[in-house]
C-alpha cells in the first residue's frame, strides 16, 4: 500500500509540476511587449477618412480595402518595414485575420502599435501600448491551487462533419462561429452524470473547449476555455481543468472572444485554472 500511495504521490508531482511550467509560460506569453494586455482602444472603420483616436492620421474602409492617410510628421511607421508612413497605405483582409499594421510613438517611435483587424466583415483598428497600466502593473494571472482530482480523462466522440455553431462574442456587435468537430463526454468527482462539451479543433489536431461553469461571475470571468492534445487512438484525451485559461476579454473590453456554445455549461464548481484578473 505504501508503494502505491508513493507512485501516486508522484505521480500528482509531476502533474503539479508540469503545470507550474504552463503558468510560467502563460505569464510570460501575456506579458509580450503588444500583447493581450496592452489594448487600449478599439473602433470600426468609417467609409470616409476619418480620425481614430488615439492613433495620428485619418482611417477608412470602402468594404474590401482600409485604408490610411497620415504624413510623415505623424510619426507613424510600417511594422513590417519601419518605412515612414507619407502618404495612403493600404490593407486587404479576410474575416477574422488580424496584421500589426503600424506604429509610433515613444523614444523608439514602437510604443503603440496599431492592429488593423477584420470581424464579422468589417474593418477595426485596436491600438497596443505598451506603457498600458495593465501590463505595467502585471504580475501573473491569479488561480487556484492544483486539483489533482480535476485531471479527468475523457472521451472524444467526433461528428461525421464539422458542424458550425453560431455563436456570439464579447463585442456585442460581433457574431462568431463555433466549428463543433464533435463532444468530450467525461464525469466530474461526486456527479452521477456524463458531461458532454463541444470541442473546436486547432492546430495539431488538438482540441479546445470553451465552456461556463457555477463560479463565473464570482472567483471567474464569464466564461473560460481549456484544451488538450490531440486524441490518442482510442479517441480519449486527459482534460485538465488546471489548465482553464482566460480569454483575453478577460483582460480589456476591446476583445472580441467567442463565447460559449450554448450547451457547453456544466453545473458544477469548476474551482481550478484561473481566476478572475482583476477581482
């Protein structure tokens, strides 16, 4: 008996220390100079060349192309090439893709870049400033202890096809699609029931759940979403709800995260992953 509560024990060490790496890695990720945490504004692209404070120069879309005026004395700059913007510029995007667009400002003339973005057709820039207070003052996300017992295995059951979900976002005026490729049905400790959440599929064939549970609103935001890896052949992951991350909506109102499809809610405290940042 002694053997085997030593296995395990180690076993929940070298869990908690995998995990301890992730935290490590998530917190430097969010702390990246233009990252999530330095958006300071958002706004739509009119038709016709307008300001867009607190960016220099005047903004606008004709529906396919935004576009962007300024002179040199602005003091605004290509990302890509750091040749001075004189003149119009221009950018062509698909629904949803995003491009560093330009930047200025700061004794390198890099403190503020500007995101030109595509959401739900319709072109927005977000400004990133890294003197923002909210990375200035950052310092890691807060979470709960690790829950060994919230390591759960479950199993993945895929659809015959994707399935798009219509879903909404934390813009109010942005809709979103949730491309459901099939559910991950598991059990919680203490519940009799199956879960069932619908997953999205990245990069890898990794998956990813965007789900509520009973403490958003109190100790967490609203929503939240966890991933696993890939399905090993007989289709079952491990989901670690240690690893339940904040969208970056979390963080600034100028996000535009996808909520939850409406059956990803589970009637249960899912007390580990992250907090609320600022509660």
């Amino acid at each position: 008996m002694d053997a085997l509560n030593t296995a395990a024990d180690a076993q929940i060490e070298a869990q908690q220390a995998r995990w301890q790496r992730f935290r490590d890695s998530r917190n430097t990720a969010l702390a990246a100079e233009h990252g999530w945490l330095t958006l300071t504004s958002f706004q739509w692209l009119e038709d016709r060349p307008a300001a867009a404070e607190p960016a220099p120069g005047l903004w606008s879309t004709d529906g396919t192309t935004a576009f962007l005026t300024a002179a040199a004395a602005d003091g605004l700059t290509l990302v890509e090439t750091g040749e001075p913007v004189d003149g119009t510029s221009s950018a062509t995007l698909a629904d949803e893709e995003s491009l560093m667009w330009v930047q200025y400002g700061g004794g390198d003339g890099r403190q503020v870049v500007v995101e030109l973005a595509m959401r739900a057709d319709r072109y927005a820039i977000r400004t990133r400033d890294s003197q923002s207070p909210v990375l200035t003052g950052f310092d890691g996300v807060p979470t709960f202890g690790f829950r060994p017992e919230l390591v759960v295995e479950a199993r993945f059951v895929p659809y015959p096809e994707p399935v798009d979900v219509p879903i909404g976002t934390a813009n109010p005026l942005v809709d979103g699609i949730h491309r459901s490729v099939g559910e991950l049905v598991f059990r919680l400790p203490g519940t009799e029931h199956e879960f069932h959440l619908q997953a999205e599929e990245e990069r890898l064939g990794a998956l990813t759940v965007t789900f509520h549970d009973e403490t958003n609103g109190e100790s967490t935001d609203e929503w939240r979403k966890v991933s696993t890896a890939r399905p090993r052949p007989d289709n079952t992951v491990v989901l670690d709800f240690n690893r339940a991350i904040n969208y970056p909506s979390a963080f600034t109102p100028y996000g535009t995260c996808p909520m939850p499809v409406k059956n990803n809610s589970l009637d249960y405290r899912i007390e580990a992953g992250e907090k609320q940042p600022f509660p």
